[in-house]
C-alpha cells in the first residue's frame, strides 16, 4: 500500500485525518480507504472563529453608518 495525500479537512474544525491510503487492484481500479475523527472542541473554536468574523464586518459596517450621520 502506498499512501495517498487528501486535501487536508482538518483546517474547517470539523474532521480530523487519522490514516488515509490506497492499492491498485489486479482490475487496475482503485481501493482508497480513509479514518478521520471528529473534535468537538476545534468544532465550537471554529465556529467562534466565524461568528467574531461577521460580529466584526457587521460592527465596522455601523460604524460607517454612525460616522456618516454624525459627519465625521
């Protein structure tokens, strides 16, 4: 068996990559096989990651808002 490099998920926090590999048959098709795990704890990070993204666009964007009516 050789090993196979996949896209690595783990960056999203959701998946993470725990073994990944494939063998050519006698068919010449292709037998991949891949363990991932799921964390829990990189899935709430990243979701706090997202939601401090769009609080912050959406303060800058009042803020903009308030800097133009008061005309500064």
């Amino acid at each position: 068996m050789r090993l196979l490099k996949l896209p690595n998920f783990s960056k999203y926090g959701r998946t993470i990559t725990i073994m990944e590999c494939y063998r050519i048959k006698a068919t010449m098709n292709k037998e991949v096989l891949v363990r991932i795990a799921y964390n829990g704890s990189m899935d709430k990070a990243a979701a706090k990651r997202a939601l401090h993204e769009e609080l912050k666009s959406g303060s800058e964007d009042i803020q903009n808002t308030i800097d133009k009516i008061l005309g500064w």
